[in-house]
C-alpha cells in the first residue's frame, strides 16, 4: 500500500529530470510525461479497487504520527488523486512554444494534485496548496499573451493573499493545539479549537484554500483567467483543482472544525456564490466567461451542499462535484473553437454537428433535466437542503431552482444560436480532432452513468459514509497517545 | 521574557499581517502589491515561530553533547524555513510576470491594467466593450485614450 | 466602489483579529509533536542540530514540495520571461573595482557556502541558506559583467539531477522495503561531521538545488532586457 | 530585552507602513530589507537561529535583491529629483 507515495513522487522525479531527457531524445521527452502519468492513473485504480472499503494511512519516513507527515488514503482521497493523474492526462497541454516546460509543469500539476488529496498534514496540504497554485500560475502565463500575462498576476496576488491567510489559520489551530496531524487534530479539536479561536482559524483557511474552490469572495480571478488561460488548462483548474480546495475543506470541517458556525459561514457565502455567478453568466456575451461564471455558481452549489451536517451533506455534494468534475473540463474544451462573443456563434452547428450536440447534453445534465446525472446530484442536494431546519437551508433551495433556471435561459439561448443559420456571417472553425475526441470521451462517461445510476449512487453513498466517519479516521491513522 | 513580551510579539505579527493585507487590498500600483504580499508573509511567519514559544527556552541544538533542559519548539522553525522558500520563489515569479504586464501595457497601475485586461479578452472575442459585461463586483467608470 | 469594498473587508479581518486576541490563551498548550521529536531526535535521526532532523527527516516531504515548488517557479519564470533578444539593452559596465571584487569573492562565497551545507545538521544553517550563498557566489560575477550570462544548460542539469537525487534516496528507502523518504546509512556519533545517516546528502541535494534555481531565476530577471 | 524587542517591534511596524507610504519605491525597498532584518533580529531572540540565518540570507539579501532587479528593469530604480 505504501506504493500509494508512488503518485507523487513519480511525476516529480520525471518532471525534474524531463528538461534533461529531452535534450537526449525529444521523442522521449514528448511522451515519457503522458506514460507516467498513465501509469500512476492506472498504479490509483489498482490501490482504489484493493483498497475496498477500507481505508489505509502511509507514515513517511517512517515516523509515528505526530512525528512525521502522515498521508491519509481512503476512497475519496485515493479517488480525487486518480482524478488529478487522469484529468491531467486527459488535458495534456498542447501546443505552445515551449512545450518541454509546460509538459513539466504539467507532471507536477498531476503530482501536487495526488498529493494534496491523500495529505493528512496540515502544513504540507498549504506547501501541496502552494505548489498547485505556483504550477497553474505557469501553465496559464504559458499562452504568452499580454492578457495571460496580466490576468496570471492578478490571480498570484488573489492567490498569495489566500495562502497567507491559510498559514496564518495553521498557526492559530497549532497554537491552541501543539499539532499538525490532522488525526491528531480531529482528537483535540472538541476541547481545544470548539471556541472563537477555532472559529477564526477556519474562516481564515477557508479564505485561503477558497481562492481555488471559486469561493464568493476571492473568485475574482476566475473570469479574467479562464478567459485567458489556454482552454484546457481552464478545464483543469475548474474541473479538478477546484474540487481538490474544496475536499480540503471538507476534511476540515469533517475531522476538526464541528462549530455549527462554521457551516453558517461556507451556506452564506455559498449562496451568494450562486447568485453572482448565474446573474453574471446571464449577463455575460462571450462563451467562455460565459461557462467561467456559471462554474462559480456550480461551485456555490457544492459549498450549499457540503454545509449539510453530516454525511448526509457530504453525499449530495460529492454527487455534484463528480458530476461538475466530468462537464465543465468538456465544455471549456469545446469552448476553445468558440472563443469568440455569442453572436458569432450563430450556425455554429452546420460546421461541427457534433460539438454543438456534445454541448446541448452537457448543458441538459448540468441544467439538471431528468435523466441525466446532473438532475439526481441536484434533486440529493435539493432533498437533503428541504429536509434541514434551519430556514437558512431552505433559501439555499430556493436559490439553486432559481440559479437552474437561469443556466436553462442563457444555454438554451447559446444552443438555439447554433442552429440559427440564416444570419451568420461567418461559421467558427470546426473543431481539432483531439479537443473533440477527449470532450466525447467525458460525455460519453456522463451518458453511460445513466444507466449505472443505482450502483454509483450506491458507491458514492459509501464513500461519504467513510469520509464522515471521524473515528474512522483516528482509528486508521492511530496517532501516539495524547500526554 | 515576560508575558507583556509576548504580547508584544504577537502584536507585532498581527501588525504585520494586517499592514500587509492593507497594501494588498488599497494600493494601486501592483509592485505595492508586491511589497503587500511580502510583508504579510512576513508577519504570518512570525505568528507561526511564536505559536509553542516558551520564555527561557533554548535553541533546539546540542552543541558538544550538552542537551539543554527546556528546548525550543523545532516544528515551527523547520515550517517557518519552508514557508520562507516558498515566499521567495513566488517572490521571484511575481516580479518576473510583473515585467512582462509592464511592457505589454505600458504601466503597472492596477486600474489601468484591469481596464486593459477587460479590452484584451473583449477584443479576443470580437465583441464591443461597453456592451460587454464585468464581473459582478468589478463595474467601474472608462475613460477612453487612457492608458 | 471597490475602495469601500476593500475597506469593509479589511475592518471585517480587523475585527478577526482583535477577536482572536481577546480570547487567545499565549502559550497554554504543550506542543505535542515539538516535545516528542526533541526526546527522541538525538537517538531516532542522530542530527544534533534538531531543525534539520525535522527539516530532513521528520518533514522532509515538505522539504521536497518546497525545493518542486523553487523549481516550478523557475520554470515558469522561464516560461514568462523567454530568451533575451540580441543585442537588448544592458546595465553600463560596473568597474574594475567591483569586477576585481567579485573575482575575489567568488572562491569565498563558494567555500562559505559548502561550509555551511556540510555543517547543516550540526550547527544553525544548512541547504537552504548555504545554497542562497552558493547562487550569490555565481550571480555576483553576472552583475560585475554585465554583458556575460550564466550557462543555464549547466544549471539546469545541476537542478535536474539534485532534485531528482533526493528523490531517489527517498526512493532507495522504499526498495530496502521501509517508508518513502525514511533515513538511511548509519547514524554514526552525534555531533560529528559524518554521522546522522543520509542527512548530509541530503542537504548537499537540497543546497545544489536551492542554489543553482535561485541562481538561474536571478539570471533570467537580470537578463531581462530593462523596458525604458 | 522587553525594550530591546519593544524597540525593534516599534521600528518593524513602522517601516511596514513606510513600505505602503513611501511614494519613492527605492526608499519602500530600503524600508522593507528594515522589516526583515527586524524579524532576522527577532528570530535570534526567539532562539530559532535557523530561521534568523534563512531570513536574513533570503528575507532580507535575496528578495531585496530580487526587488532591486525588477525595480532597475521597470525603470523605477531612482531617487526623486
């Protein structure tokens, strides 16, 4: 099980070496990135399907915890690695000038990602946090336009900002604590972070690790970025990275932080996610911001979710982020031929039948039209909000029916653009073969998950329940005696 | 050291976290910004070392087999070490792409590079910019021939 | 607008902070980790210097993430400032005085700075600050001589093979069928120059590292054509 | 040693602000390498003389420099006339 370190520590040693491979045989350093990375997915899939429901903690070093760093694998750690390794694979960059860099970047993308799910250390989930964020920051400045440039720079700002919070949350938590591990944390926490203190320090890491979760206030970044970065980076920074932030904070409000504020907090913050990014998606005239504020507003969806105490919350959120997972990467992959404003889209659908196809199902799942995934991940998250007390839950309700109904508006007015063939001036180029290979991939996952609802609904069912489960967690890290 | 020292310190990392954050969030001219960054960097590793800080506590090395009663917390330290690293490579690479928004646009004042960030991506897309929309939170008034 | 956004935003942080202040207790708690790895360093790592055991051994992944995260800065400051023009623009030249300076200090600053890896996990210092010295010991060369640049074929071999070098011992740790990263070799007598295990190797991988990407992201902003 | 780190607490705070303040930006750069140095001095009394050597070298030497660097290439390295 220890192979598990493999995930990371193999795209890294690759991605320092890769600028010296390439030097001896191109062809090598091409492909050796997108081989390690196939092999780590695969390496994931392995350990996931020996795992079973159990779960397993890898003690580096070999030092006991709270010595040492601990990493933590259970499903929904092993299963957010495999999707960082895989969506990275998926979305290989390409192109570019300097394609030995960015493949390099991309290898410790894949790398920082794994590792930041399977982390069970407070500390070196903010260096994992750190590193992500310094990765995306290259690989949307590798476009080498002014506005990338530009937008990247405002991003590190919003993203530092962010990280210092986030350290400054880690040091208030091991100044009431005296530890980092986060199963040792999970053990202090009812007595020594229940106060204000403890309180503080999760606003303070949820600011932090929000930047990258699309979180209301410090999403700034998200439009002029995924306006400006290449469209699959876009893709894996709203499709991955984004759920990567927010399992972090789901392990933290899991194991350590139980205020009933805290939850407060991530509903309120959660709903005005969803109405800025839907009215502003609405508003918006170009396809990519267009899909750049609704993921805002997906996201604001997950964090109403994951504000449901209990495992109850963590199942319908998990349900939506693996849905959001596989759609947005799809669409901004299709976005990359559709760049231009909405009104050029016109007859959009004469040159590439099957981009406009792919794009009306992926709008219907995240729309959340019945059969599709995207309409029971809604309908949990909808029954699970109705079933709370507070009114506040029932608001967030309200608001994710009103926030569909907007995405219906403005994707129905995208697609009816398509086939409207009479005013275009002049069709958008058709789409490359590989943006459309992988996008058909990702819906043909979605499709297919149709006729497997029950059984995934079983699985992710049983994920939350393991990932709910505190004394699970203790158990399976099994730290030194408190003295 | 005395309890009043401490809170000294501690008043000091705040300080820094908070001035900090105010140059982040107030200034206008992004190498402030910069300066911002560093400096709440600064503060937050301060607050960090002073986390497990005892008075009268030693450096946590043996020097010549004597192994001091009361030691120092290492943790913190070896985090604070990190965390410096850290700041210094994103430092760099700040700096670096703070260069290239300078001779692609000419300035470095905040509001003048979001209004031509907003007139790249429009343009990008071929569409007009007053009809085009901004971020929810981001209206703000143009001036043409600006910049 | 977006001042008077700004500024509630900042209040609402003052506010956290004043409440945390008010309700904080300053040094209530034992550190748990911090005591138990200063009664078993000496004995489990065999470094005298503590900091470096916990640096090193006790969190060296992080150490790792942070020499990846030098080395993704550096690759993307790549990245972002591309290859200088020819014939761009540079700084006037510095003087006799200071390139006989840098000459000088040149074989100095090299020594200080192996002194300083080597001696890591005895005494304050180690990879990190001796590598800082190393890149100063090649980049002050670079400002003395405006017009010379830094072979970064070399660098980035020298970047390449450290980083991949601490991998490796990390790696060679887990064929012997223990942990990922778990110290190896013998610890040999606390406080003297070989001992502590693979500790010192590791720090020369983690000096060579710091000091040839910090040498090179200084070089590349150097190198950088000025815009005025 | 209060006043001793009174003192240096009280210099640090006010070149942080003199950082924001200081319409010259080589004088901000001036204030800043105070900042660290104050923290380098502060990291020594707290007995962490790791953190105090990686501070100064880093902290205080190579992100000035860094600063400096970028400063001269953005042409705002001079003093006010």
């Amino acid at each position: 099980m220890n192979k598990l370190v493999l995930l990371v520590a193999l795209p890294l040693i690759t991605a320092f070496l890769l600028p010296v491979i390439n030097r001896v045989s191109a062809f090598a350093g091409r492909w050796s990135g997108p081989l390690i990375l196939l092999l780590t997915s695969a390496l994931g899939i392995s350990l996931w399907s020996q795992l079973g429901d159990s779960a397993v903690a890898i003690e580096l070093g070999g030092f006991r915890p709270p010595l040492g760093i601990t990493l933590y694998a259970d499903q929904m750690a092993i299963l957010f690695a495999v999707a960082a390794s895989l969506g990275t694979l998926l979305l290989w960059p390409n192109g570019g000038e300097d394609s030995v860099r960015q493949s390099t970047l991309a290898l410790i993308l894949a790398a920082s990602g794994s590792g930041l799910a399977l982390s069970g250390d407070l500390f070196n989930i903010y260096v994992f946090y750190e590193l992500v964020a310094v990765v995306s920051y290259g690989l949307i400045a590798a476009k080498a336009t002014s506005g990338s440039y530009a937008a990247t720079l405002r991003y590190l700002v919003v993203s530092s900002f962010g990280a210092a919070m986030a350290l400054t949350g880690i040091a208030l938590v091991y100044q009431a604590t005296g530890t980092l591990n986060l199963a040792q944390l999970a053990q202090l926490a009812p007595t020594q972070l229940n106060n204000m203190q403890g309180l503080a320090a999760f606003v303070l890491m949820l600011i932090g690790f929000g930047v990258k979760a699309e979180l209301f206030p410090v999403n700034t970044w998200v439009p002029e970025v995924y306006a400006t970065a290449p469209a699959r980076i876009s893709g894996l920074l709203a499709g991955v990275v984004s759920k990567l932030a927010l399992l972090i904070i789901v392990r933290l409000l899991v194991l350590v932080f139980h205020q009933p504020e805290a939850l407060t907090v991530m509903l309120v913050l959660g709903i005005i996610g969803v109405v800025s990014g839907e009215l502003a998606a609405w508003r918006a005239r170009d396809f990519k911001r267009m899909i750049a504020f609704s993921s805002i507003g997906q996201l604001g969806i997950m964090f109403i979710a994951f504000a449901i105490p209990g495992k109850a919350g963590i199942f319908a959120g998990l349900a939506i982020a693996l849905h959001h997972l596989v759609v947005k990467p799809a669409l901004f992959l299709l976005a990359e031929r559709w760049s231009g404003s909405l009104s050029g889209l016109a007859g959009a659908a004469k040159a590439s039948p099957l981009a406009a196809a792919l794009f009306i199902l992926l709008a219907l799942s995240l729309i959340g039209v019945p059969p599709l995934p995207g309409f029971w991940a809604k309908l949990l998250v909808l029954v699970e909000l109705s079933q709370q007390s507070q009114p506040l839950y029932y608001l967030g309700a309200v608001v994710i029916l009103a926030g569909a109904a907007l995405e219906a508006n403005y994707l129905f007015r995208v697609a009816s653009r398509f086939y409207h063939a009479e005013n275009a001036q002049t069709a958008p180029a058709s789409h490359r073969l590989p943006e459309l290979a992988t996008a058909s991939l990702l819906c043909a996952a979605l499709a297919g998950s149709v006729f497997v609802l029950t059984p995934l609904a079983e699985q992710i069912e049983g994920i939350a329940t393991q990932a709910a489960d505190t004394a699970h967690y203790i158990q399976t890290v099994n730290p030194e005696a408190l003295p | 050291m005395t309890m009043d020292t401490g809170l000294i310190l501690y008043t000091a990392a705040f300080g820094l976290i908070l001035i900090g954050s105010a140059g982040i969030v107030l200034s206008t001219h992004l190498v402030r910004i910069i300066f911002g960054i560093a400096l709440l960097e600064a503060g937050a590793n301060l607050l960090l070392l002073l986390a497990t800080y005892r008075a009268g506590s030693a450096a946590p090395i043996i020097v010549e087999g004597r192994i001091p009663a009361v030691m120092a917390d290492p943790v913190p330290q070896a985090l604070v070490l990190t965390a410096i690293v850290i700041g210094v490579g994103i430092l760099a690479l700040a700096l670096s792409l703070a260069l290239r928004v300078q001779r692609a646009y000419g300035t470095l004042d905040l509001r003048e590079v979001r209004q031509r960030l907003e007139q790249d991506i429009a343009g990008e897309a071929g569409i007009d910019l007053p009809s085009s929309s901004d971020a929810p939170q981001a209206v703000m008034t143009r001036q043409e021939g600006q910049a | 607008m977006r001042r008077l956004s700004s500024a509630l935003f900042l209040l609402g942080l003052g506010l956290l902070i004043a409440a945390i202040f008010q309700t904080m207790e300053f040094g209530s708690v034992a550190p748990i980790a911090g005591q138990a790895i200063n009664t078993v360093a000496a004995e489990q790592v065999g470094a005298a210097n503590f900091v470096t055991a916990v640096v090193l051994a006790y969190r060296g992944f992080d150490t790792l993430l942070e020499l990846t995260i030098l080395f993704t800065a550096a690759t993307a400051g790549g990245l972002v400032l591309g290859k200088p023009r020819a014939g761009a623009s540079r700084d006037p030249d510095s003087g006799f005085i200071l390139r006989a300076g840098a000459d000088l200090f040149f074989p100095l600053l090299l020594v200080v700075g192996l002194y300083i890896i080597l001696h890591g996990h005895l005494t304050p210092g180690g990879g990190f600050q001796g590598g800082v010295i190393l890149a100063s010991a090649f980049f002050i060369p670079i400002l003395a001589r405006p017009g010379t640049s830094m072979n970064h074929r070399r660098v980035s071999l020298i970047e390449g093979f450290a980083g991949a070098g601490f991998i490796l011992i990390g790696l060679l740790a887990m064929l012997g069928g223990k942990e990922f990263l778990s110290p190896l070799l013998d610890q040999g007598e606390l406080g003297a120059l070989l001992s502590a295990g693979s500790l010192p190797l590791l720090y020369i991988a983690v000096g060579l590292k710091v000091g040839s990407e910090l040498a090179g992201l200084l070089a590349q902003l150097s190198e950088t054509e000025a815009t005025d | 040693m209060q006043l001793l780190v009174l003192f240096i607490v009280v210099v640090m705070l006010c070149s942080a602000v003199a950082v924001l303040l200081l319409k010259d930006f080589l004088a901000a750069l001036a204030a800043f390498s105070v900042v660290s140095l104050g923290l380098s001095v502060l990291f020594v009394i707290l007995r962490a003389p790791d953190v105090a050597m990686t501070e100064a070298a880093i902290g205080a030497g190579l992100s000035s420099l860094l600063f400096a660097l970028a400063l001269r290439r953005l042409g705002l390295w001079r003093l006010k006339e």
